[in-house]
C-alpha cells in the first residue's frame, strides 16, 4: 500500500491504527506544548485534541479563535483558516496542574475535522468512530 492508501485507511478505515507514539513523537519535537481539549461551548462534544504552544495560546487569546501548534508540520495552526471552519473561541480553561488547556468553542460552520464524512461535508468531530462491543 502507497502512502495515500495508508492515510485513508487510517482516516476511514475500519482497521484500529492507533499511533503509540504520538506522545513520544511530541515529546522529541523539540517544541514546547500543552495538550488543549477542543470543545464545543453548547454541546460540549468533545471535537478535537490538539497542542498549543506560547505563541498559539497567544493568538488564540488575540484573535478570538482556535488557535494551535502543529506538531507535525511545526507551525502555527489556525483552525479554519484554509478550510472555512473556524471555531469562535468562548472561554480557555486551564487544569488544576497547569499542564493543558481546555477550548470551549462555537463552530462558525458545521465541521471542525479535516476529514469529510460520506456526504462530503465537514465531519463535525475528529472522534466520529466507536470501538464496537463500547458502550
């Protein structure tokens, strides 16, 4: 399989694919972050979890939007800035040991993942797969 097959397995599959190593991936980035929980504000669906760094946490508080770090790709994130999806920022909860955020959003439109679902549009969560035999 090519990496394109191995991507949309990953994102559409039905095989678990979990990536183990995510932490130590951003662990070894060399950039400094903080997990951020990005929630919806009504709902309180739970649509994406990401990194922040400084710089992210400060342009989210500027700006007024999801901002985030790319761990992967190493820059600033702003969450809707190519795909239209912006999600409007409502309030940035700290946890009691200082260590991730918590983003409680409203989405300007009805997505927040980069993947699409089977009609095409935005899926409105990164979390739209249950593990069967899970309550």
């Amino acid at each position: 399989m090519g990496r394109r097959d191995d991507h949309h397995q990953l994102e559409e599959g039905c095989e678990l694919m979990l990536d183990w190593r995510k932490l130590h991936k951003v662990a070894t980035c060399g950039d400094d972050v903080v997990p951020v929980a990005v929630q919806d504000a009504d709902t309180r669906e739970m649509l994406i979890l990401a990194y922040a760094n400084e710089h992210a946490l400060a342009e989210a508080r500027r700006r007024g939007v999801c901002v985030l770090w790319s761990t992967s790709r190493r820059k600033l994130w702003i969450k809707g800035e190519t795909s239209g999806d912006v999600l409007d920022l409502v309030e940035i909860r700290v946890n009691c040991e200082q260590n991730s955020l918590l983003y409680l959003v409203k989405p300007r439109r009805t997505g927040a993942c980069h993947t699409r679902g089977p009609d095409g549009r935005t899926r409105r969560s990164c979390f739209y797969r249950a593990l069967e035999g899970d309550a």
